[in-house]
C-alpha cells in the first residue's frame, strides 16, 4: 500500500470530507442499532424527528449549538496554529466561575453592560486557564495536551468544591449549585416559551469575528503560518512564541464564552452538569469543519442534532444514548480518514 | 500517626503497590507506543474498554483469565486501529488518539447499559482474591508488599522485567527502539517500520486494557461508567517522567501510587479542615509538577509523532 499525493483537488472532493464522514458514521451506528434489536431506518427517523421534527426541538437543537459553536471556534483557532488545546472544558467552567463570580450580585451594571463586561471577564479566566500550559509548552517544550487534559479534571474538581461548599446555594433545596445569576446579567430568550437565548447571536458574531481574525489580519496570517511551519515562521521573522500565547488567549477565551453563555443563557446558575463535555465535543467540531470558522456553524449543528436527536431516538427506541457519543467519536475518526483521501490517493500494489 | 513511622510500614506500601497496578499497565503499554514513535492518546479510552471487557466477561460467567486475555484483545483491536490511522495513514497522532479514547469510552458505555438494561446499582463478580506465594510471601516487608498481592499485580511487576528485558537486550527490543528514533536506519536494514509500529502500538494497547481490567476484576468489583477518571492521561505524564525507561517508569508509578496512598492517609486524619476536592486533585497536581521536573531531563525517541513514509527525507 502506499499513499500517493494527488494533483489537483477540486472542490467537489473537498465538499466530499463531511458528507463521507457522515455516511461513515451512520453506517457503524447503523451496526449498534441492528445489534441492538432495533431498525436503523426508523432509529434514523426519530433522530430527525427528535431535533428537527417540531418548533420545540428545533429551538433545543440550536440551544444546544451555541456551547458547540464557542468550543469548536476554541479548538479550531488553536489547531491551526498546531496548538493542541484539549482543555476547552476546563476553560470553559473558569468562564462559567468568573460568571458566577461576578455576576450573582457582586456587581451590578446595566445589562447591556453587564453582559459584555461578563463575557470580557469569563474570557480572561478561559485564556488565563490556558496560558499556564502554553507557557510550560513553549518554556520547557512540555506537551500542552496532557498538561491541558489535567487541568480539566483539577477545573472540575474545584467547581466540584465551590457547589459543595462556599458558594452552595441555600435556597436550592440542597441541590449543589451556586447562587442564580442576577436578572441583569441574564441572556434573554430569543423565542418565546423555548430556551432559545441570544448567546447563538453571540456566538455567530464570535464566528464571524474569528473568521475576520484568521482570513484578513495580521494576527491570523501569523497564527496560520507558525501552524503550517515553525521553521519558515522564524525565518520569515514571526515571533513564534509570542504568536502561540497569543492564539492561546484568543482559544481560551473562546471556550470561556462558552461557560459565561451558557451560564447566563441556559442554567442561570453553576453546576457540575453544566457541560456534558462540550469540550471535547468543540474538537471534533472543529476537525469536522477542517478547522475553517465558519465550517463551525454547519459541523456544531451536526453535533447538536445528532446528540438532541439520539437523546429523543434512544428513549423511545429504548436504545442507550451513548449512541450520540459513538456517532460522535467515529464522524471524527471519518473526517480523519476522508480529509487525508482528499489530499491522497491510496494505490495498492 | 507519624509520617515518617507510616513509610515503614508494609501495609502501606502493599497499598502503593497494589494501587500503582493499572498504571504500571497504563504506562509500560503507553512506553512501548512512544518507543515505536507513536504517541497513543486512544490510553484512556481503551483503559475504559478494559474495564468493560474484563468485567462483561466475567459477569457472563467467564473464567477470570480468560477476562483478562479478552480485555487484551479488545485493546489491541483498538490500537491496530490507532495503528492504521497514525502508522499506515500517517495521519496526526494527537487527534486519531482523541478519537480512539472518544470512541473506545463511548462504545464502553454503550455496549454496557446494552448488555445490562435495567440496573440501578451495578452489580457484581467475585474478582481475584489476593496470592500468597509460599516461601517468598514469608520474607519480611517485601513479602507483604510484592508477594502478597492480586496476580495481576505481580503479572503487572513481571510485565515491567519482561519489557525492560526486551527493549534492552533483545533484537527485537533494539529494532522498536531505533524505530522510535530514526526509522529510515530501520528500513535500510530491510525491517519494515509499519509492521514494528503496528505491533508495538497493539501490544501496547492490549497492556493499557489489562491496566483498565486491573480496576473492575481486582480494585473493585464492578464496572462504572467514567471509571477510569483520567488515569490513562496521569500514564502519559508518568511516561515522561520515567524518560521512556520501563524500570524508571516503574520506580515513577509506585512513588506516584505511594503519593496517592498518603494523601488519602492524611484525609482521614485531617479530618475536614482540607476539603476532600484538593486531596483528589493531587494526582493530576502531581503529574504536572513531575512533568515540570522531569522536561528539562527527558529523552525523547526522536521520531516520536513523525509519521513515516516509504521513500519520503
């Protein structure tokens, strides 16, 4: 077997990656579902159903793509710049913290100043979070994934303790969970009687912005190029270390949008439920949109409608819903194998 | 009690031991992945598919060892997969490992509430029962501490012999390694670096799913979801910390081990001045405080997370 690059890749094959992915990923679940002693077709159906069938899970699908859009951005902008940041969940929960922080009535300002300032501040506290491994990265050349990974799990231990301990709500009927943020602080709703709040106008800004970043400044040409070439960089007379943490507080704040919104948008309140792991979600999200901004929205919509839609699909299937994370982690391992295919062709001999 | 008292003890160094076991698996299948050049994130996931093997197998009312190979198999699947991805493919080792651990855990969890529907509280197999061996079991402290123990962890402690063995004094040892360090010097000595590569991440692999076993057929006697809770990331740093030496790697886990043994001591003496929060988040301190120590120190294999091409500079 050997791998031979291909001349020419036209736009038909690029388009190819995520819709080969997808098929791949339905067949194996497919397989689950057959195994599990039900039809994949009608398994099919009431996924659809479940996140696209009426008004209600279509507010729930979107609801669900506004973490998945702050989580991808996070990784995609980090990856191009072969930063490989896993620790978007960790961050995410010092967005959520610094949230909590501030705005359960330590400070009250009106809310279109209050919500900016609190997305500034969860910003800070995701970027912050990530400036320590980036630092040991490119001080002692300690890989940033395992350092990032850890973090993750002393992250949630500490909100573990904060919503057990200091700042455990005692109205919340001993339900760990800190005090609900102040109305001026909340995200409204964008439609009635949903949860469908204005963090998804947030976070296409983000994506629109991350995108102007990457496509049109200096900033993003640089983060592009140390990505692609720490060699040329240097030569080319690109501070690198300089462009990495930098790329690592745009990365981290992007995934400490993701806890502030969420907070303010979804729960109202710290939990340890706040995110399912959107995290590690945001790095497939970003592999499946091959690192391109706005290849975020559509991918982060895939996701959400595949975890909403098994959720619905495998209650009345009685199929468990980890059918959503199987799909998940195989599309990833797909759009892996399809990517490469664009850019070779396999000749066996 | 006095801390410098407690280090005498064989009870608590028996502890040590028997709690190091899975990460002794964890991190000599881990070493022998990156020794290969292979870096292989797939180490928590496929610890989590450890887990649900060997416990399924046994609760199904297979023979306890037989639950260890099955585990092995299922890891090694997962790292020939890991292995046509990064080796094969050529392509990025980080992100193939991310979805290996995604898709191994995921598959874990599913496969298990599959198998067993309607349960609240997870049930239970009668897993390995502690091995006295006559005569050396009898020699003071070290009889305590490494003879009596579960057979996996003295199958893990004569894993750690076997691969120091083999990667120092074995040509087939000589041949992983220099894979790890300069593949074209392999293949001009007309070995192949896929088939070296493939079989080290596999072996691996299946050492990180009986790592995983360890916890459901001898720690414990049940399978959580989320069990594994990041041990197959705390191998990877341990890894580093042992600067890819077996014996190193071993002497790093059991210290690592012996660590987690007395902050759990001192939890119970303490009291609750501590919150137990900052006892769990020892470990993952730890790890990172012996990355930090250890970096400036560490040899990398060279060719770690270079994939290789035929014919390609």
């Amino acid at each position: 077997m050997r791998l031979e690059p291909r001349e020419n890749v036209t736009l038909l094959i690029k388009a190819m990656v995520p819709i080969s992915a997808g098929i791949i990923s339905l067949l194996c679940c497919s397989a689950l579902i057959i195994w599990a002693g039900a039809s994949p077709l009608e398994a099919c159906v009431l996924l659809i159903k479940g996140s696209l069938g009426s008004r209600f899970a279509i507010s729930e699908t979107l609801t669900r793509t506004i973490p998945l859009i702050f989580c991808g951005l996070a990784a995609a902008v980090a990856f191009r710049a072969k930063l490989w940041n896993i620790g978007a969940e960790g961050q995410l929960y010092a967005g959520a913290c610094i949230a909590t922080w501030l705005g359960t009535g330590m400070i009250d300002l009106p809310p279109w100043l209050m919500i900016p300032f609190l997305f500034a501040a969860g910003a800070l506290a995701g970027g912050l979070l990530l400036l320590g491994p980036t630092i040991l990265k490119t001080k002692f050349a300690l890989d940033e994934v395992v350092t990032t990974l850890l973090l993750n799990f002393i992250v949630l231990l500490f909100v573990n303790w904060l919503v057990f301990g200091p700042w455990k709500d005692p109205m919340a009927m001993g339900w760990p969970q800190a005090a609900p943020v102040i109305d001026s602080a909340t995200l409204g709703h964008i439609l009635a009687k949903t949860r469908l709040h204005w963090g998804l106008a947030i976070a296409i800004i983000a994506t629109f912005g991350v995108w102007f970043l990457m496509r049109f400044t200096t900033w993003g040409y640089e983060i592009r190029a140390v990505g692609h070439s720490q060699k040329a960089s240097h030569f080319a007379g690109i501070p690198i270390n300089r462009v990495i943490i930098r790329t690592a507080l745009i990365s981290g704040g992007l995934a400490g949008f993701a806890g502030v919104s969420e907070l303010c948008g979804l729960k109202g309140y710290l939990t340890l439920d706040l995110s399912p792991g959107f995290g590690y979600s945001g790095i497939v999200v970003a592999m499946l949109a091959s690192l391109h901004p706005l290849g975020v929205l559509l991918s982060s919509l895939f996701i959400a409608i595949l975890s909403i839609g098994a959720d619905s699909m495998s209650r009345s299937l009685n199929i468990s819903n980890y059918i959503a994370d199987v799909a998940t982690a195989v599309s990833l391992l797909a759009v892996l194998l399809s990517m490469m295919l664009t850019k070779y062709t396999i000749r066996w001999r | 009690m006095d801390l410098v008292q407690l280090l005498f003890e064989a009870g608590f160094w028996a502890a040590s031991v028997r709690m190091a076991t899975p990460l002794i698996f964890g991190t000599i299948g881990e070493l022998i992945c990156e020794r290969a050049g292979v870096l292989n994130l797939g180490i928590e996931g496929i610890m989590a598919a450890g887990c649900m093997t060997g416990w399924t197998w046994v609760y199904f009312g297979g023979d306890l060892w037989m639950g260890v190979l099955a585990a092995a198999f299922v890891g090694a699947l997962f790292g020939l997969l890991h292995a046509v991805f990064t080796v094969h493919l050529g392509l990025s080792q980080h992100v193939t490992g991310l979805g290996i651990t995604m898709l191994a855990a995921a598959l874990s969890s599913f496969v298990f509430r599959m198998l067993l529907p309607n349960i609240t509280t997870p049930p239970k197999i009668t897993p390995f029962q502690l091995l006295e061996i006559p005569f050396l079991s009898e020699i003071p402290l070290l009889g305590k501490v490494v003879f009596t123990q579960s057979p996996m962890t003295i199958l893990a402690l004569l894993t750690v012999i076997v691969v120091a063995y083999f990667l120092k004094k074995t040509p087939a040892g000589l041949a992983l390694s220099m894979t790890g360090e300069n593949p074209m010097a392999v293949e001009s000595q007309g070995l192949s670096v896929f088939a070296i590569r493939t079989w080290a991440v596999m072996t691996g692999s299946a050492l990180m799913a009986v790592g995983g076993a360890f916890l459901t057929m001898s720690a414990f006697d049940a399978f959580y979801i989320g069990m594994v809770n990041g041990r197959g990331w705390i191998c990877i740093a341990l890894v580093v910390f042992a600067s890819w030496n077996p014996l190193k790697a071993l002497l790093g886990t059991i210290i690592f081990a012996a660590f987690d043994a007395l902050q759990m001591r001192v939890q119970q003496q303490s009291g609750m001045i501590i919150p137990y929060q900052f006892y769990l988040m020892m470990p993952y301190i730890f790890s990172i405080v012996a990355l930090i120590i250890m970096s400036r120190r560490s040899a990398y294999p060279k060719a770690l997370l270079v994939p290789f091409r035929k014919g390609e500079r």
